[in-house]
C-alpha cells in the first residue's frame, strides 16, 4: 500500500509573460519605493491541509471538477473550459471572453472571485475578469505595461513584474478598476516571476539580472528588499517554486536547461543545494527551459523545456533533492503550464501547436495522458480552478 499523501492547498498565482518578453518594451517611470513607519508586515493566509488516505493501487482520485481559463493570444481572448475527474477537458466556446488585446499571464483571487489577465499589444494593462458567474465578464482594464508575471497578495494587493521595465509593481484591487498602483520598484535586469513563498515573502528571479531577490510586502504596498542571491554563471533563473512545507525552492534556469535546489533558512535567505540537468544529454542550444511547478504532496517537480518540447519529470528526497526520472514529450513551445488544485493533473499548453494537453500523474512521476483539445494559437497561460 502506498503511503498517505500530503495535500496542501498553494497561493494560487500564475507563471509566465503574456507577450514575447524579449521583443522589450517601452520603458516605465521608476519611483522609489517608499516604507511607512508605522506599516506592518503582510502575512499569508496559513495552508489548509488533507489527508488523501492509503489506496492500494495507483493516485487516489483526486478533487474536480475544475473550470480551466487558458489565455489565448493569436485571438484576443480568454477560453473556458470544463476539466472532469478523468482528465477529460471540453471547451464551453459560448463561454469564451473577447479582451482587449493579447492576454498572457493570469492571476486568480479565490475570495474576489476575480481573474487578473495581463495583456501586451496596443491595449496593454492588466485585466480584471469577474468569474462569479457561469460565464466571465470584463470589470475594466488598469492601464500598465505589458506585464510578466501577476501574484495576487494578502490585503487586497496584486503584485505585477514586468520584464522590459526592470521593475515591480503593487495595486490596490478592492475596489472597481482601474485599480490605484500604491507602489513601484526598480529591480535588477529582467524580473521574471513574482511568486509568494509559503513563508509571506516575494521572492523575484531574474533572468538576465542573473540573481533572485526576496522582498517583504508591509501592509501599506511597501516592498521591502530582505535579501538576494546570485545564480550560477549564466544559469538565467527564471521561474521559482517551493516545497509544501516552504523548507526547499526549487528554480528553473532557462539558459542552462536546469533546475536548482535551494534550502530555505528560517529568514527567508535561499542557499543552493544543487542544480541538476532538465535534459536527458545536458543543456542544449536548442532549448530553453521556461516554467516549474512542485506537487502539492511535494513527492514531485516538473519543469517544461521549449525547443525539445518536453516535460521534465524530478522526484524529490527527504532531504529536498532531486533525481531526473526523465522526459515526456508534449505540445510545441510548453511554456507556461498548470498543476490541478489538489493535485492528480498537469495541464501543458502548446503556444505555437495551439492546443493543451492533459496528463495524469501516476504514483511513480510519470505522466499519462488523458485528453487534447485544440484551443487557438499563442497560448501562453492556463488556472484550473475546482468547482
């Protein structure tokens, strides 16, 4: 019989750019950001735990349904789809939300009922979609630029990245859009992701800036610099995720087609364990790696690799560390992709074949697939949200 599963309920955040981010884009107004004597420091919410109990053959089964939104940018708009207990997505297309222009990242805020939909081109900004009914609808549009990343925060906040700028960005979204921006942040080159650790601090990778820093986010929107640590040479960290228990972070290198261990002290502070091949042959100039996510029972990683098109498959230690079970195959240029809230699926989205793939993951880390469903080109972010 297999051992009991950990499930933790994660920050549900998304992971990656809306736009290619390195056609660049004009460049923002910095202000210095600023600390109130009296602010206190944003907590997150504690992780609500379950116990999937012993099965005595393969995954339990795990929660859904969901409702997947998946941003699709060839065609201006925000797809809606049903996912069921077997893997089996369908798209409601009568459900479907025409944007502004083209959507990247998303964001989701569970107590708002709300989507958070960057967008680049002409109307760029972020998007504030309402999904408290069958169907989603557009509040309003908060003009920015073409953001990178979109983490919603304790307090009614929504942090933004954007990479052309080198900066971060703090808004106030409880109330109606446009959202007031309360505070911006200079950053070092090319902040990629903005993610929550467990632990309430921000932690920001930073491709070409070649270093991840984590800050604290106080109550007024204040964002406060706690510590950073330089990547290898030329690693390019780009994306972060962490443990259930928040002990290890692991990062995705895009440069060199790798993901680094790091332990995470009592302070915040990362140091480095490891850092491993996401290829089978090593790093490859005809690969870039992209996104990562960690299994809510914190038994695996996946990383995506565009270029050899493939997911790559990690089990972790006791200790934190990783072993490379392998590769499986997926849909052209993975760039962004999705774990199920609660676990049992990993949603792949294709950007240049237009379509998104279904995979379970059995009790070993591999990867089954369970149902394609062609959807539109440039698709560049999906959130799989239970019913």
């Amino acid at each position: 019989m297999r051992l009991p599963h950990l499930l933790a309920l994660l920050l549900l955040t998304a992971c990656d750019g809306s736009s290619d981010p390195d056609a660049g884009a004009d460049a923002g107004a910095r202000d210095a950001a600023t600390s109130d004597a009296a602010a206190t420091d944003a907590a997150l919410a504690d992780a609500a735990v379950a116990d999937a109990g012993d099965v005595d053959a393969g995954p339990p089964p795990p929660p859904g349904p969901w409702t997947v939104y998946v941003t699709v940018g060839s065609e201006n708009r925000l797809a809606v789809l049903d996912l069921d207990e077997a893997g089996v997505a369908t798209e409601r297309s009568a459900d479907s939300l025409a944007l502004p222009s083209n959507p990247g990242p998303l964001a989701h805020d569970p107590a708002s009922r709300r989507l958070y939909v960057g967008l680049g081109g002409g109307s760029s900004g972020i998007a504030t979609v309402s999904v408290a009914g069958a169907s989603p609808t557009l509040e309003g549009v908060t003009p920015t630029p073409d953001p990178v990343y979109l983490s919603v925060a304790p307090g009614q906040r929504l942090v933004s990245a954007f990479f052309g700028q080198d900066e971060l960005r703090v808004h106030d979204v409880s109330g109606a859009p446009a959202h007031p921006q309360v505070r911006m942040l200079s950053t070092a080159d090319e902040p990629h992701c903005a993610i929550f650790g467990p632990n309430g601090l921000l932690y920001v990778p930073h491709r070409n800036g070649m270093t991840t820093w984590w800050l604290r986010l106080r109550a007024d929107g204040t964002l406060d610099m706690a510590g950073e640590l330089a990547s290898e040479p030329g690693a390019g960290p780009r994306h972060i995720a962490f443990s259930p228990d928040g002990a290890f972070a692991y990062l995705v290198n895009e440069y060199s087609d790798s993901v680094s261990t790091h332990a995470v002290g009592a302070d915040g502070a990362l140091t480095r364990l490891e850092t491993v091949d996401a290829l089978p042959g090593g790093p490859s100039d005809a690969n870039s790696a992209a996104d990562i996510h960690v299994t809510e029972d914190g038994r695996f990683v996946y990383s995506s690799n565009r270029g050899e098109d493939s997911i790559a498959r990690f089990a972790v230690g006791a200790d934190g560390r990783l072993t490379f079970l392998g590769t499986t195959p997926t849909e052209a240029r993975p760039r962004e992709f999705e774990l199920t809230a609660g676990g049992g699926y990993l949603l792949a989205l294709g950007q240049d074949s237009g379509s998104m793939s279904v995979y379970r993951i059995e009790d070993d880390g591999d990867l089954t697939s369970t149902s394609r469903v062609a959807l539109g080109d440039g698709l560049l972010w999906a959130i799989a949200v239970p019913r």
